[in-house]
C-alpha cells in the first residue's frame, strides 16, 4: 500500500516594478478568491515585505501535485498569472516543497 500524497506548498517570490504594483495588487484578490474555491488547494497567502514593496511572496498549499496541474490549468490562472501579472514582473521565483514529518 503505497503512502498517502503529500500537500505540497508552493512559494513563488515576485519582484514587481513600482510601475506595475498597483496593477498586480488589484489583480491578487481574484487570483486569491478563485485559487480558494479549487477543491485541491488547501490555502493560499499574500505576503509582502513592508521595507522591500517591490517584493511580493504567495504561500500557496495543495492537496498533491495534481492539484497543482489542475490549478496551473484554469482559466483564473492562465488569464491572471500567465497573461497579465508575469509580463509585468521583473523577477518571479516559484519553489514547490514537501513537509518534512
């Protein structure tokens, strides 16, 4: 019998020009609420550095990698992320991990 899957969390790190922050900060919101009622996905933070606001970090917690791909495969996070907030960032960062336990 194999192990149950892991929740993976998802860090991704942007760096956002001042330029683009506004927009990128209006679109988080809908990203957020949609990313939220996906069954897989079990959280979902907005973080920023208050000395640093070009720098904006997701946490984000999935079931298993496959709720991942389901994510990565919706129309909010194709039509936000992919083609809206990406091309605006200067630097984007995404790491998946693993619990340790």
């Amino acid at each position: 019998m194999s192990a149950p899957a892991r929740p993976i969390v998802v860090v991704a790190r942007w760096n956002v020009p001042a330029t683009a922050r506004a927009t990128v900060l209006a679109l988080l919101p809908e990203l957020q609420r949609h990313s939220l009622q996906e069954p897989g996905c079990l959280g979902y933070e907005v973080l920023h550095a208050p000395q640093a606001p070009e720098y904006i970090v997701l946490i984000e917690r999935y079931r298993d990698s496959a709720a991942i791909e389901a994510h990565r495969s919706t129309t909010h996070y194709r039509s936000l992320v992919v083609e809206r907030i990406v091309p605006l960032l200067s630097s984007r960062q995404v790491d998946l991990l693993e619990t340790l336990d």
